[in-house]
C-alpha cells in the first residue's frame, strides 16, 4: 500500500483561524453540489449507452497544470491512439500544436473577472455542452474530475478522471493534494468520504500505477473502471549526448511543501562533508522557493546548490547531470522521474507511492526512507563515488523507463476508448 502522510507533517502555521473554516465549508459545499448534480443528471440519463468498438472517440478534458510537458506527455499518447477523433484540452495557458489536439483558453477579460479556475471551468462546461464529446474528464479530482463527473452524467456521456496526484487527491479530503487547502492543513475525514463517493461515480478512472488502485478500492470505490495509464514519452528527444556533466544530482519539481525540497538541502549538507564539490540542480519555482534559498544559506552549502527556476526544457538540464533525486512526502508515478531515467538517470528516491514501479532498489537506483537525510546523503556518496556501479545503473534505469514509450502507452488507450 501507497504510504500516507500523516496531518501532522504539513506545516504547523496552516489551517489556524477563520481561513480554514471558510476553506473547509467552500469544499464541502462544492462537493455537495456536485454529487447533487451528478444525481440530476443520473434521473435524466439511468444508462450510458455503450459505443461500437469501431467509433472513434472525442475527449474535452481539462486541468491545473504547472508544466506544459507533463500535460504533452499524457495528451501525446491519447492523441496517438486510433480510436481518438478529437481532444479539446481546456486550460490556462497555449499547449504545443499537435495533431488531433485543440487547446482552449478562457478569454483574459474572463479570468480577471471570475479568476483563473472558474473561468476555465465555465469554458469547459460550454465546450462540452456544445460538443458533446463522448468522454468528458479531469485531471485531479478536486475540482476537474468532480465537474466531469457531474458534466458526463448531465450529457449523458462517459466520465474521465485522472488521478495524477497518488492516494493525496482524496485522503483527508484532499487536503494535502490541492492548493485551495493551503488554509485548512488538516485532514477532513466527512470530506474524505464525500471524494471516495465522488470517485464511485465516475465511469473510468485512469492512475499512474497500481497502488493508487488498491487504496481506492480499500476504501471503497469499486464501480469505477480502473486503468493504469502513466504518461508516455518520445524516446527520441532523450537520447544520449556527449554533454559536459555539471551537476550530481538534478531534481525537477515545483516546490512547494510534499517535494520536501528542505529534506534535500539537508540531506546535501550532509553529503558535502564526505564530498565538499558536490553539486545539486533544484529545477522550478514555487511558493518555497527564496525560503529554501535561504536555507541553503544557513546550511553554507549555496555554493553547491543552483536554482535556475522553471525550465520549458528539461531535458538539457537532465543530460548535464549524473543522478536524479526525489525526497518527497507522496509521489504518483512521476513523469519526471521516467524522463531522467530515459535519459539514462539514475534515481534515488524516498520508497512512497508509485516509485517503486520504476526504482529497482540497488539495480537503476535506489528507494530510501522519507526524511532521513543521513540515508539520502549515504546513497549519494555511495553511487557518485563508484563509476561502475554508476555506468550499470545508467543503463538499466534506461532500460526499464523504454516501457513507457508513447507507442506503448498509446496502446494502453486503445485499449481503454475500444471499451468505453
């Protein structure tokens, strides 16, 4: 089972005061209302009517993203499926043209008027009311695959969800999985039960691996479709490169509290007392990203410790660099985890969620215990100071990230339209 954070991990200033309490009452009062439209809408459509094998689908999805190449790599393969038509993707910010793929943006005078996330959600509703596509979903279920799930259901039409945040999307309320819960910062368990009843409801949910399946079916959300779907990857554009290594280690995250980007910095002072050049990448911006700043400061490891900020291309910064690193609370199966290690990257990892399935302990990388910067430090001296335990890692972390070619995945969705 996916480990899970504990209410007590996220940051004691959270959650205090009237902030919370109107936080707590937007959420509930949401998600009441979009189970009561769900049920509307299951007296207007008691069945969903089954398409022939042969039809081609047309998907509406829509989402919060914070990296145009994570989106590309989830709507790529789609894309690429043969039983796809059409993908309308409605989101905040212009995708890269491709093939079958229509990205709407909510007018500027729309997302200054009503915000950024009721503007975009306003759009989706009228794109999918006037095209009816026969799949309407959601990446993350607060608030995009509730409001697919209440959308397909009105239109009688397919429901999407898909989980990209792991078991952190619904336990306690999800309040560790969404950045409208930066006042609550404590679990809701009334909450919990309300998304778990969410997620029954929809008619496929697609996860990035197998865990996030077994939580959700432990706790009882067991009339869903379940598929496993990560995102698939152009192998092509992570090839090799005689490129000069600059930096030991690399990480590609935003930074904000569950990437545990404070567990590093510390785990990275420790390594330096074994070896005083070594040299790390925080690639991203966020919310903690001048107080990690400062912590690398007050640690004296600044010189050892770059942050370029956000990069629309990863990929260089992942060929500069010998060994990728995650310390985070909670992990899906995460994208930029398989992009370095198709890069041929290995990875030392905190053994949470999905990670597993791409980390072979002691074979591409290895899995260590959350919040123990002692054993990261450990694994980095360990690995960077052996070329040829280094070089054997490299290629098999290349080897096991080739399954998640988008060739691959593609199939994977075949599979699933085929059936829908």
């Amino acid at each position: 089972m996916p480990e899970i954070v504990q209410p007590q991990e996220l940051p004691p200033s959270k959650g205090k005061g009237l902030k919370g309490k109107l936080i707590k009452f937007l959420l509930h009062f949401l998600v009441d209302l979009y189970l009561g439209l769900y049920r509307i809408g299951a007296l207007l459509h008691r069945t969903i009517p089954r398409l022939k094998p042969d039809q081609k689908r047309c998907v509406l999805l829509t989402g919060t993203f914070h990296s145009r190449n994570w989106i590309m790599n989830h709507l790529g393969p789609m894309a690429l499926s043969g039983q796809c038509r059409k993908i309308w993707i409605v989101c905040s910010f212009p995708i890269p043209e491709t093939k079958k793929v229509i990205w709407i943006c909510p007018p500027k005078w729309m997302r200054s008027l009503l915000g950024e996330t009721p503007a975009r959600l306003l759009i989706y509703s009228y794109v999918a009311v006037r095209h009816r596509p026969e799949i309407i979903g959601g990446f993350h279920l607060l608030i995009n695959g509730l409001q697919a799930m209440a959308l397909a259901r009105f239109l009688g039409r397919k429901s999407l969800y898909i989980n990209g945040g792991g078991p952190r999307e619904t336990v306690g309320g999800g309040y560790l999985g969404n950045k409208m819960f930066g006042g609550l910062g404590k679990a809701d368990a009334a909450l919990e039960r309300k998304l778990l009843k969410a997620v029954n409801q929809i008619d496929i949910v697609v996860t990035m691996g197998r865990k996030v399946i077994e939580y959700l079916r432990k706790e009882g959300a067991t009339h869903p479709r379940f598929e496993v779907v990560p995102g698939g990857i152009d192998g092509s554009l992570y090839e090799s490169r005689n490129i000069e290594k600059k930096y030991d280690l690399i990480t590609v995250g935003r930074m904000g509290y569950v990437k545990r980007f404070d567990i590093l910095l510390e785990s990275i002072k420790e390594a330096s007392k074994r070896m005083p050049s070594i040299a790390l990448a925080i690639v991203g911006d966020g919310e903690l990203e001048e107080e990690l700043k400062d912590q690398a400061a007050r640690l004296g490891i600044s010189g050892n410790v770059s942050f370029p900020g956000f990069q629309t291309n990863v990929v260089s910064w992942l060929h500069q660099s010998r060994v990728f690193v995650l310390t985070s609370d909670s992990e899906g199966l995460s994208l930029a985890l398989m992009e370095a290690m198709m890069c041929g990257l290995p990875a030392i990892v905190s053994d949470v969620g999905e990670l597993s399935e791409l980390i072979k302990d002691d074979e591409n990388g290895f899995l260590v215990e959350r919040r123990q910067p002692g054993q990261f430090a450990q694994k980095f001296v360990e690995l960077l100071g052996n070329n040829p335990k280094l070089a054997a890692f490299s290629h098999a972390a290349r080897q096991a990230a080739s399954r998640f070619e988008i060739g691959h995945t593609a199939e994977r969705w075949n599979a699933i339209f085929s059936a829908s």
